[in-house]
C-alpha cells in the first residue's frame, strides 16, 4: 500500500463530513424558507380577514343584519332559512291574492312559494355551516374563505412562479380592493367560487404529480371543490370547462383513468345536492331560478337535436350563449373602464411584467405555457361576455364604481395579473438595489406597502360605494329600518321601489309604484286582509292630492301620509267606497 492510498483513506472520512453538513445546512434553509413562507402567508390571512370581518362586524350589530344588495339579501335570507329548518323555500299566503307580486327582488314566488333566484351553491354550502356553527357566523363565512383562498392562492401560483412572486402576488390580493370589497359584502358569490376554484386547481396540480395512495386523496379533493365552485356558480362553466378540459389534455398521461374518474366521481358528488334542489324547486335537475338561463339551455337542447347544419347551428348557438348581446368594442371600453382606468397601479405593473416575463419564453416550462394558456382564454370569455352586458348597479349608469358587477364578474382575470404585477415590482426592486439582497426585499416590501395603500384608499373611500361610505348610510338605513318597523304592523305589507332589501323579512314587500293599473288592482285585493303601506320618496300635496282623486280612486283605495323620515316618507293605503273597476287580466 502506497503513502498516498493512507493519506486518501484519511480524507475520506472528512469530506463525508463536509458533504453531510452541507446537505443538512440545505436541507434546514429549504425548512426554514417554508416555515418563513408560511408564516408570511399566515400573517396576511390574518390581515386580510380582519380587514374585511370588521365592516360586518360594524355593520351587522344585534337585531340589525341588513345586506346592501338584493342578491346579498336572498343568500343570507336562504342560508339561514337551510340552517334553520333545512328548506330552501317558504310559502306566503298572501300572494294567492296579490299575483305573486309579494317578494323582494332576486327571489321568485310561484304559486305563493318563494324561492332563490339565483345559483343553490352558497346559500346550501353556508347553510350547513350554519347548521354546525349557528347562523351567528354566517356574515364572516366569506371573509373566512377569502383569507384562505390567499394561501392556496400563493400555493398555486408556487406550481408556476418563484416563491418570491407567488408570495408578492399573495400581498397584493390581500388589499387587492374587489377581492376585500365582495370579501367585506359577503353574501356575493363571486369570492366563494373563485376561492373553491383556486383551491381546486391547486389539488389538481397536487393530483398530476400525486402517486400511490395521495392519488386518491387529491384527486377527491380537486373534485370537491371544483364541483363546489361549479354549484357556486354554474354560470362560470361557460370558461370554466374548457380551461378543465386543457389540463386534462396538457398532463394526459399523468392524470390517467383512475384519477380522472375519481375527480369526475368527487365532483358530481359536490354536485348532487343542487341537483336534487333543483329538482324540488323548480321541476327539473337542470333547471334553476333563472329563466333565461333556463331558456338559453332548453334552447342548445333543441338546438343539437335539431339536425341543422353546421353553420346555423353554430350561429344559433353563439347567439344563445351570448344572451345579452356580442359587442367586442363596447367590451374593450368596459375593461379599459374597470381594469385600466380603476386598477391603474395593478394593470401598467402586469403589463410590464408581462412582457419581462416574455423575454424568458426561452426558459418557459409546460407549467407556464398552461398558466398564460388558461389565464388567456378566461380573460377573452369573460371580457367579452360579461363586457357586452350593461350594467347599471349604481343608480347613477355614467359612474364607474367597485360596486358595479364587472369588477365581480372579471375577478379571474384581475387575479391571473397579480403575479405579472409582483414580477414589475420584484424588478424595480433588484434594480433599485443591485445584488443587495437584504435591501431588494425591503424595496420589495415598501413597493409592496405603496400598492397596498392605494387600494385600501380606494376601497374604502374611492367612490361613493366604497366600504366606508357604506357604513355611513347604514345609520340611515338603521334609523329608516326601526322608524318604519315601529309604525307598521307585524304582518303588514310594504309597497316600495327601493327598499325591499331593509324591510324584508321582517315585513312582506312587494316592488313597485301607484302608477299601474293591474299592480293597484292588487293592492286593491290586499286591502281588508293586511295593512298595506308604501314607501318611497317623499311626494308633494299636490301630487298626493292628484293621486287620491284620479287613478287611486279609480282602484279603489287611496294613501295617508303617516311619516317623512329624510328624503323618503311612509304612507298608508286606506280602502275607500268606491269599488276597483279594474279586471284581473292576469
């Protein structure tokens, strides 16, 4: 043996020493980065919840939970009605002689039935937690889910981005102002489902690389809550569909039989209920409270049964899909409107980021190509379907406010350009700060801090629908409410144009004014059975007094004013002599 085979032997040991510490010091950064990512995570969900909780929290104060929407208040109206009783519909008498006219908007009543309009997803999914937890937690259900859709948000963008973005991204959507605003009013279904989807296609991204027994697992749980977000809004399956189809041919081979059918199996399971809802309530599994949707898809049913060509066939069916219309100009304006002009500071950083990104298509992996493939073909649906709609939530149609549905319906697409946002930050910050790490993360940090002050201003002061200028008007809406509940009776009905949503449940509403024959010939029906009663803005003595002399007395009935409070007044509808001429032509 040679000198230098001992010396080699003696070095051996050592350099497996060396290798050991160094894959153990790799091993504890690796944890350590996870546990700091976690934490970061943890604390802005924890932010975020506080942030949107606390409107509820002052808003929503003993006897007094009152939403500022109709659709809000139908959900929590149902959801409390399926924690209560397990029923999802209620009768009301009364509507056998009023035409069913006694309802508030966004619920439906036939045959004196009332039930929801709109998607079963939230009001069942909410109204068994509320069967678990008490009704008491309702209000927080959404701020409770969108703090968690911040992490599985930040976990999803890891499967594309550099833990750096993904965690950047997650700081932006916590103050992001439509993600805290339908967050904060939490009776909207648009954070619910793109929570659920969120959390689906990260378990879906799980499931592709998922072997043995975490198959079954991540499968399952893919499938629940994409069928969740389906339920939540079924409406969304329009792009949601084929952006399900694309994963399934992008990882064929990795998915497989077994785990496909076990996703479709978990998926319809999330899906029965609605299903068998559907059916108690409205006559059919695929049937819903909204008739046009049910019109649009009786008539792809009779359009694929039908024989045609091609052509005509494909152009019946665009025109059903697209309901409201097809304008691609009109939808241009629209998101130049709610993302360009409202979003400034999150649509120029994406855009930059976008094309930064661009520069290392080279270094694309399939993940990116499936992320920018995705995020493209959601934001062309839903800019131009929902951008050829006009809406008019604000009573004010030339204002572009937060409150306004496109900044709900387009959340996809403002979520997809967070991460392209977070990569213009990063940027500046490592230019800013050139190979010093400790100062590029504080740079990030203070661009970070900007970004998220400028949408915290804007969603609690930048229009006049933003959260603080809600709270604002609920002390109106509070002393309204307990004026009017004070000077009616229990089983009154209230006639008004604007308020269904503060009186109802307490009193029967019906939506409407004094100027329709076949409406008065109803209130006319009313009277001698329930107080009747209308409330609206204030009218003047002459307009009253025009009122009682000429159509009101033709209907038989005329009105009382009893009390002004603000703009508005409450008036009593008194049954006169004279008997209504007016024919049910119902």
């Amino acid at each position: 043996m040679s000198q230098g085979d001992g010396r080699r032997r003696a070095i051996l040991p050592k350099n497996r020493l060396v290798v050991k510490i160094k894959l153990l010091m790799k091993y504890l950064k690796v944890k350590l980065e996870k546990l700091i990512f976690g934490a970061i995570l943890g604390l802005l969900a924890v932010i975020f919840f506080t942030l949107t909780a606390s409107f509820n929290y002052f808003r929503q104060q003993g006897d007094f939970i009152k939403w500022s929407s109709p659709d809000e208040t139908a959900n929590y109206t149902f959801a409390k009605l399926y924690a209560q009783t397990g029923e999802l519909q209620f009768f009301e008498k009364y509507n056998l002689l009023a035409g069913d006219l006694i309802h508030p908007r966004s619920i439906r009543s036939d045959n004196g039935v009332l039930k929801p309009v709109s998607f079963l997803g939230l009001p069942l999914i909410y109204g068994q937690i509320g069967k678990i937890f008490g009704i008491g937690i309702l209000p927080y259900l959404t701020p409770i889910l969108g703090a968690i859709g911040l992490i599985f948000f930040a976990l999803l963008l890891r499967q594309f981005f550099p833990a750096k973005i993904a965690l950047s991204a997650a700081a932006l959507l916590t103050f992001f102002p439509p993600y805290v605003y339908y967050s904060a009013r939490s009776f909207f279904h648009n954070v619910p489902f793109t929570v659920f989807l969120i959390t689906g296609l990260y378990f879906i991204s799980l499931m592709v690389k998922a072997k043995a027994w975490a198959r079954i697992w991540t499968s399952a749980l893919a499938g629940l809550f994409i069928g969740g977000a389906i339920i939540t809004r079924t409406s969304e399956l329009l792009w949601l569909a084929p952006v399900l189809l694309i994963i399934w041919l992008f990882y064929l081979k990795k998915i497989g039989i077994f785990k496909l059918l076990m996703f479709l199996a978990f998926m319809g399971l999330a899906v029965l209920p609605v299903l068998y809802w559907n059916q108690v309530l409205y006559g059919s599994f695929f049937s819903g409270g909204y008739n046009e949707m049910n019109t649009s898809l009786q008539s792809l049913t009779n359009l694929t049964a039908s024989g045609q060509n091609l052509q005509t066939t494909a152009a019946k069916i665009g025109n059903t899909i697209f309901y409201f219309g097809f304008k691609p100009w009109f939808s241009l304006r629209m998101f130049q409107s709610y993302f360009v002009n409202m979003f400034w500071w999150i649509f120029w950083p994406a855009v930059i980021g976008f094309l930064i990104f661009i520069l290392k298509i080279k270094k694309w992996r399939r993940p990116q190509y499936l992320y920018f493939l995705i995020w493209g073909i959601t934001s062309v649906v839903l800019i131009l379907y929902y951008g050829s709609w006009k809406f008019t939530d604000n009573p004010d149609p030339t204002r572009f406010t937060i409150g306004n549905s496109y900044t709900r319906y387009w959340l996809p697409v403002y979520l997809g350009a967070l991460p392209l946002a977070a990569i213009c930050l990063n940027k500046i910050a490592e230019l800013v700060f050139f190979r010093l790490k400790s100062l590029v993360n504080c740079g990030r940090i203070v661009l970070i801090g900007i970004v998220a002050l400028i949408s915290v201003n804007f969603v609690y002061f930048g229009s006049e629908e933003g959260l603080m200028y809600g709270l604002v008007n609920n002390n109106l809406e509070r002393k309204i409410y307990h004026e009017i509940l004070d000077r009616t009776e229990g089983d009154a009905v209230i006639i008004t144009r604007y308020h269904d949503k503060l009186f109802f449940p307490e009193r029967k509403v019906i939506l409407g004014l004094l100027n329709d024959k076949q409406m008065n010939y109803y209130y006319r029906r009313l009277l001698g059975k329930v107080p009747v009663y209308y409330f609206n803005f204030t009218l003047p003595r002459k307009d009253v007094e025009y009122l009682n002399e000429r159509p009101l007395k033709e209907s038989g009935f005329s009105i009382i004013p009893l009390t002004k409070i603000d703009s508005f007044s409450l008036y009593k509808l008194v049954a006169t002599s004279t008997t209504a001429k007016i024919e049910n032509k119902k």
